[in-house]
C-alpha cells in the first residue's frame, strides 16, 4: 500500500485521481483505515488551517498511524505547488514520525505551467510573488523565493529538506530517481506520477464506481482565490447558472427559513439547467473568518441536497470539501476513471450518495468538467 498524507482534501483526492489514472485501485480517507484494501490510500489531514504546532503534532500523530500498517511500503507528502500550508513542519512531522534522515520536496507542476527556477517559483512564467497568489487570504506569496515561503513562520531544524530546481518533466524524474529508502518524497501531484512510473506495482482491476443517481450536476465554489481567478465568469461562459449565497446567510443571527428560501433558488435553477454553481463569492464578504464561510456553505449544500437529487457534486478548496464531507459524514471516498490528470469522479462508500468531484482552488476547471 502507498500512503499519500495531504493537509487538505483537495491535495488527497487529486493524488488518488493520479493513482486511479494509472488503472491502481485508490482511496481518499479523512480518517486512515488500515484495513483499506487500496493500493493507494490518500489521507486528509485537514491540517492547512491550523496553527502551525497544532499542524505538526496532529500530522506526526497520523503518520505514526499509517506507520504502525505493516502493509504500507511508501509515504509521500503532498504540498500545495505554491508552498501555501504548514510545509516545512508538517514534511519534517511525517519524516520525523517515518524515521526518514532527508526530504526531497518537489512542488513543481511543470505541466500547469508552475515551475522552481534559481530558487524561485513561477506561474505561467510570472514570479509568484506578482500573480493572484499574493492575494490569497490565508498564506500571501509576499514573495517568489522557496526559502522564504518554505520558512514563512518559523525555522525547522533536524531534518534536511532539498527543494531542487525543477522545470520540465524530463528533471522531474530524474528527482525520483533520487529517492532512496532514506529519504521522504514530498511535493505536488506530477512528482507523485514520477515516483508511480518509477515503482510499478501490480495493478489490479479497480471495482467501477456506481453510476450517478441523476444528470444534475452541483457545483461549489468555496474558494476565494478560485472566484478572484474568475470561476464565476468560467461557469457563464459555459452556460452554467451561478447562485451566490447572500451575505445575510452568513451572519449570526441569520433563520434556517432564509437559508431554505435560497435553496430554493437553486432549486429552480436546476428547472433551466443540468448544471448549477452555488459560491460564496457573489457578494463581497468582509470580514467574515474563513472558517464561518465554509461552514455555512456546507450546509446549503446538505440543503440543496435534500431539496434535488443531485449526481455529482464538484467541490472547489480543500476547507469547503473537507467541511462538506463532515456536514453530510462522509468519510471514504473511492475514484473512478480519470476524467484528466489527477480529477476523477469519487463514490462515498457507505451510504447512497452523489458522486464527488474535488480539486483545488489555485486551478480552474478542466475543459472534461463541462461535459459530464
């Protein structure tokens, strides 16, 4: 079994995408069920929004779980391709808790256009610290060098961590080549693919997932990079309705009767369309924690859910899925055929349920997404 360990849900839904797009039988868990049969198990720690100790001691915690599975023969960290989270200490926690004398942390996507060069991040050729990323309301890219964002809070020390310079696919595999059973693999989802193309394992025939309940198709954008990236206007342009949550839904004394009234417009936007986004982005929401915003968007999609018989539900950020999957208690999730590189449709096992879609906020939509 491979062990993925991710501090968000969209980061282990992405890698179980790749795993599953290379025909392995994969997971995503919240909670790590050793018992899992999957050759590749993806955890969510829910660890990005927590302080950075509490991040490490609960990562540490985790990684001493997935370690005591005898069957486990590979942990990889994933990071954010940026550097947003708790990097440094929570790679340092699972390395520490693995018995692991190195890192080898590869970001890199050299194939979304997000490459290291001279110590230095880039997007689509723009310094990282002069694209929308030095807006993101959590962790600000104040700056494009790796040392600085590696280290934004504190310094780590104990464990050597080596970031290399990496900016077409080509190094990138020349980086897995480079992991020995000293060293822990950490990075994005392209290093991961390295790692998998470089350990084949025995792939076995994945069980198909369970065809949508329905054709209706819920997407959420819970992002607020997502929505400055233009989300909303993605949707218009391909003829999906938007429904932004009021700013009233999210004050605290808001009714369950305003917030049933507005599903409600949801559901009568699913009258005229296959496909409709609900977000939080419409109206500009100040001063609200981060944490209140995804709570109550969770419950307006239990409501909405309750209302109309949902297929698939696409989730945008790994606060807003994580949140989701706690509101309705879903716990496993088991991907289905790669819809493109890392996004595959997800049942819950256990209960009936719509199929999942997750992927993070710092990318839009994939053209493949429109079509389902």
């Amino acid at each position: 079994m491979i062990v993925v360990i991710a501090d968000d849900i969209s980061g282990a839904a992405e890698l179980a995408g790749v795993a599953r797009g290379r025909g392995m039988s994969a997971e995503v868990h919240t909670v790590f069920d050793p018992d899992s049969t999957a050759e590749v198990v993806a955890v969510d720690t829910d660890t990005r929004s927590l302080p950075e100790g509490q991040a490490a001691g609960k990562t540490k915690g985790i990684t001493e779980e997935i370690v005591a599975c005898s069957r486990v023969s590979l942990i990889y960290k994933k990071t954010d391709s940026v550097l947003r989270g708790h990097v440094a200490a929570e790679c340092s926690a699972v390395a520490d808790a693995a018995g692991r004398e190195e890192i080898l942390l590869v970001p890199a996507n050299p194939g979304k256009g997000r490459v290291i060069r001279d110590g230095r991040c880039f997007v689509d050729e723009v310094p990282l610290a002069q694209t929308g990323f030095a807006r993101d309301p959590e962790y600000p890219a104040r700056s494009s060098l790796v040392a600085e964002l590696l280290f934004r809070e504190s310094r780590v020390d104990g464990i050597r961590i080596e970031i290399p310079d990496v900016a077409d696919v080509s190094t990138l595999r020349r980086q897995a080549e480079l992991v020995t059973e000293n060293v822990l693999p950490a990075g994005a989802a392209e290093f991961f693919a390295a790692l998998l193309e470089r350990n084949p394992v025995s792939v076995e025939s994945p069980l198909p997932i369970a065809a949508p309940r329905s054709d209706l198709v819920l997407m959420v954008c819970g992002s607020q990079a997502g929505w400055a990236m233009g989300r909303g206007s993605q949707c218009l342009e391909h003829g999906v309705p938007v429904v932004p949550m009021p700013r009233r839904l999210f004050e605290n004394d808001f009714e369950e009767a305003e917030l049933r009234q507005w599903a409600e417009e949801v559901h009568q936007a699913f009258v005229a369309s296959a496909k409709v986004m609900i977000a939080i982005g419409g109206e500009k929401i100040e001063g609200m924690p981060p944490a209140k915003l995804v709570d109550r968007l969770a419950r307006a999609v239990e409501r909405v859910t309750k209302l109309v018989t949902i297929g698939t539900i696409c989730l945008e950020g790994g606060s807003t899925a994580a949140q989701v999957l706690q509101q309705l208690n879903w716990t496993r999730l088991r991907p289905g055929q790669a819809l493109s590189f890392g996004l595959a449709p997800m049942e819950v096992i256990g209960p009936p349920a719509p199929l999942i879609c997750i992927k993070p906020g710092s990318y839009p939509w994939p053209d493949e997404i429109w079509h389902l």
